[in-house]
C-alpha cells in the first residue's frame, strides 16, 4: 500500500457541528457558540477519514465568549495505514487528541483549557 498524506484539524465546534457563528456587523450573535472542540482527519481528497468530538457539556465547562474563537490546528501525518482512528483524553486542564494508524500513534496534540479560553462553565439560575 502506498504512503498516503492525512491532514489533522482540532476545532472548535457548534452544537449543530460546524464551525461556530460569527457576530454580525451590529455585533448581534447569528448563530450558536462554540460547544466542543473536533477533531478530524481528511485524506488527501479531503474526504473525512476519522474524527472524534468531545462537548465542552461533559466537562462542564465552557468557552470565554470576550475571548474569540482559536485557530484550528492543522497537522499533516503521512502513514502506510488501513484503518485510522482519533481518539482523546481530558487531563491536566486540557485535552489531549491522539491520531492512530492501524493502532500505532501517528500524532498526539494537547489543547489546552487557558490556551483555548476555556474555564468551569457558571451556575445558571
């Protein structure tokens, strides 16, 4: 089998999947905020091989909403691999994302909850 190059993206999502909205020019939210982080691995025809999410929810937090979105993080990984899979750990205020390859580690990326802006969700009344 030939080598084939994957692209891996962390980014935070919707609850509906995409990407957060934008404010509107009046600075009017259009849509939801970001409600997890995903990660997902595209092949080279950019078709989504393996991905994994995780809701902000089930660790109750939530994003600073002063503090903008960040900006995915893209990596690329070339392997030799039949089967692909993401998979992910909450530890050490962060998450960390791990990208295997017919169960071989391919790639680790940590996502931090300060680097993200992430903090304990409040107390809704």
């Amino acid at each position: 089998m030939p080598m084939k190059t994957y692209t891996v993206e962390i980014a935070e999502r919707s609850r509906s999947g995409g990407p957060p909205s934008r404010d509107d020019a009046d600075g009017n939210a259009e849509a939801e905020s970001p409600e997890g982080i995903a990660a997902d691995v595209y092949n080279e025809d950019g078709t989504i091989e393996a991905s994994a999410r995780t809701s902000y929810d089930d660790y109750g937090l939530e994003a600073d909403s002063d503090g903008g979105r960040p900006d995915p993080i893209r990596r690329e990984v070339t392997a030799d691999v039949t089967t692909l899979d993401v998979q992910f750990e909450r530890g050490d205020g962060g998450f960390e994302f791990r990208v295997l390859g017919d169960r071989e580690e391919l790639l680790r990326e940590r996502v931090s909850d300060e680097e993200w802006g992430l903090g304990a969700r409040a107390e809704r009344e």
